[in-house]
C-alpha cells in the first residue's frame, strides 16, 4: 500500500495515459510524416505511464488504533462487512466507531472479501471476544472462550450418578449444546457459571454391569456289572463351562426407575464327565441302625445301598475312598448322626454341596453330594435332626450320600460306628 501522499501523483499519471490514448484516437486523421513522429514520442511517454499506473488502484484501509488490519475496495464493501459482522454478534449491539477508515492507492494487492472483512472487524474489537455460547433447552445461558470449560462443567455433572462398577453413559433430558460465537466481553461466564447452570438438570444414566460365571459340569456314571463295586474310572475328562451375564439399569437423577434387564449369553457349554462305576456284588445294609456302640443313629431316613466302602482305590489305585456311599434317591433326609455344631456348610467341586458337624472330643462327620443343605453354620444340632437332602451334586456316579468319619482331623471307616456288615 502506498501513503495517501501520493494519491495526487498517481491519479496524475492515469489521467495521462487516458489523456495519450484519447492523442491516439485523434491521429487517425493527420497527415503521415506528423503520425510517425507523434506515434514515436507518444509510445515512450505511454510505455512510461503504463509501467507506472499498470496495477495501480484506489482502495481503502481499515485502521484501528493506529494499525491496518484490513483493506477493501470500495467503502460499500466495508458497510456491507459490518452490516455481517453485527449478525454474528450473540446478545448486543456492536459498535464500529474506532475504526478508521483511509483512501489509498494499492499497486497489485489483493482486497478483502466482506466476509473477510467481517472477521477482521470482529477480532480487533477489544469489546468482542471469540468463544461459545453455551444453550440449555434452547436458551443461552452462558459464554465460554474455551470449550474445555463447557466439556469439564458437562462431563462433572453427568460423571456424578455413576455407578460404581458399572460401565454408564448418562445424559440430560434437556438438550444441552455449545455453539460457536461472538459476544460482548462482559458477558463472559466463570467454570462455577456454567456448572450452576447445569446444577438442576434431570440425568439419565444407563448402566451395564457384565460378569462371568462358571457352569460346573455334571457327572454321569455308565454302570458295568462286570467290574466290583468301588471301581471307577474316568471316560471322558469333565470340563466347566462358562456364561456371560450383561445386567442394564436405568437410573433418574442416581435413583433406580427400572428393573435391571438381564441377559445371559453361554461362553462355553460344559462337557459332561462320564466315568464308568462297578457295581458287581453290591451289597445292603442289615437294616437303618437306630444305635450302635458309638451312639450314632443312622445318617438317612431310609436304608440304602452301599455303593462305595471305606478305603476302596480311586483314580486309578492312587487315592482312596475317604467314606462310605450310601445309595438313596434324590430327596431322601440326611440326619445327624449325634449332637454337635455345625462347623461348615458350602458347596464344593468335589464333595457338591456338604455339611461338617463337630461332636466334641476330636470327631467330626462330613455328609456330602447332598441336593440342598438346611442347616447353616454355628448352628447346634441334636442326634436325628434334619440337616440335608441327598443329591447328585460335585462329583458324583449317582445320587447318594457320601459319610465320613473324622477322628482328630483323619478320616477312619465309618462302618465302625454305624454297625455295617
């Protein structure tokens, strides 16, 4: 840009080269030897002015306070770039008085568009700052300059009906946005602005707990007639399975407002064990025992077939038998034996669910793979009290009760005490 200075002198050479080209248009007429030396003098002076004016135009700066950050071509691009400028303006009025307008002469230089210039006027106003409005339910209820104050105040509101140990996504129940703008400097908004506002807001939270639990294989028994009671062995090796559970909950304000939905997705199905059981000279006891030496009474509400003795090989000869089994179907009553208390009741990969009564001076007696146990722990107990119902739960060839006999923490045969033959 050129200083307003030489406005005059450069007018000066366009009015020349206007004034050389009209010289032109009058030659057409003179005689030729006149044409040739006007023709000669006119071109150096034409070729002068062109290299001076070529390029050369009247535009205008836009100066604020003291400097150019604008230049438009005409003063109606400037009126029509603040005519734009006041519509972007959320909430007031904007006043252009400070900025100066100057003529100058620009030789090739490129002007501002009025959007261009609508901009700039904008950002050098020191009274309008460029930011957000913040809306709430289609109001505006504040002005931020960084968005992250809007996201931080949202996201505290929201985050604060989490559910522990839940995955959630809450949200208002009013539509809550921020969109770009400009406004008034004083009209600023602090951070505790902004969450004052979101303070009363409604929200909803949706949340998702997912959880995995194992699916215990059951045992299956193949009886072989051909092989003594007491003999088993492993055919197919059982495998637990596994299942997802997906539980939804929706939450108003942190209060529950509906009931969870629960959805349930198998991971993995269990493979079945199956083992292959003797049951060749199986035999029976005599009778339900009332009383023996040791001042026990029978441990079922029936007689029952021993399936297992005391002290018989498993696994192949590398464990034995820690009880006696006591063949009853599903259901049958599991009793105490004698007094005592409760010391264990809890379900087991193995014994199923079981209970373990202590009778004082060092004896105990386990009852296990029982299809539901009802007695809990601490509880006292008398001789023939309903402690259990017999199953085919842990591993186990069929439904039965497994008893053991516990002396100072080892098991001894239980055929002992309970008079069997």
């Amino acid at each position: 840009m050129l200083d307003y200075k030489l406005v005059t002198f450069l007018e000066g050479m366009i009015v020349i080269k206007e004034a050389v080209i009209s010289f032109f248009e009058k030659l057409k007429s003179a005689n030729r030897l006149y044409k040739l030396m006007a023709f000669s003098a006119i071109s150096v002076i034409l070729i002068l002015v062109s290299v001076f004016s070529s390029g050369v135009k009247l535009t205008y700066n836009l100066i604020y306070n003291g400097n150019v950050f604008a230049n438009v071509s005409s003063k109606e691009v400037y009126s029509q770039a603040v005519a734009l400028a006041k519509t972007y303006v959320s909430g007031k009025e904007v006043d252009f008085s400070a900025i100066e307008i100057k003529k100058v002469v620009s030789i090739n230089e490129t002007t501002s568009t009025v959007e261009e210039t609508s901009k700039l006027l904008l950002a050098n106003n020191p009274t309008i700052c460029s930011g957000f409005e913040v809306i709430v339910g289609g109001d505006v209820v504040g002005y931020v300059s960084d968005l992250e104050v809007y996201e931080t105040a949202k996201n505290n509101k929201l985050s604060s009906y989490n559910v522990e140990g839940a995955q959630c996504t809450s949200s208002f129940l009013v539509n809550v946005s921020a969109k770009a703008a400009y406004f008034d400097v004083k009209n600023l908004s602090k951070a505790e602005d902004i969450e004052a506002a979101f303070a009363p807001l409604d929200v909803q939270t949706v949340a998702i707990v997912d959880s995995t639990y194992t699916v215990k294989y059951e045992t299956v028994a193949q009886k072989d007639a051909t092989k003594k009671a007491g003999y088993q062995q492993v055919i197919t090796e059982g495998v637990h399975g596994s299942n997802k559970v997906v539980k939804e909950t929706v939450y108003l304000n942190g209060v529950m407002v509906s009931d969870p939905v629960v959805t349930t997705t198998v991971l993995r199905a269990p493979v079945n064990e199956v083992i292959l059981v003797g049951i060749k000279d199986v035999f029976v006891t005599t009778a339900p025992q009332n009383a023996s030496s040791a001042g026990f009474v029978w441990p079922l509400s029936e007689k029952g077939v021993i399936t297992a003795p005391y002290g018989e090989l498993r696994g192949g000869g590398s464990r034995r038998h820690q009880g006696v089994d006591i063949g009853v179907p599903v259901g049958t009553s599991v009793v105490a034996v004698k007094g005592g208390t409760v010391i264990e009741e809890d379900y087991d990969s193995d014994y199923g669910y079981y209970v373990i009564i202590d009778h004082g001076n060092g004896m105990q007696t386990r009852y296990a793979h029982n299809s539901s146990n009802t007695v809990s722990v601490g509880q006292t107990i008398s001789a023939g009290q309903l402690i259990a119902l017999s199953g085919n739960t842990g591993r186990s060839t069929g439904p039965h009760l497994h008893f053991e006999v516990i002396i100072n923490g080892r098991t001894t045969n239980p055929g002992y005490y309970l008079d069997l033959k």
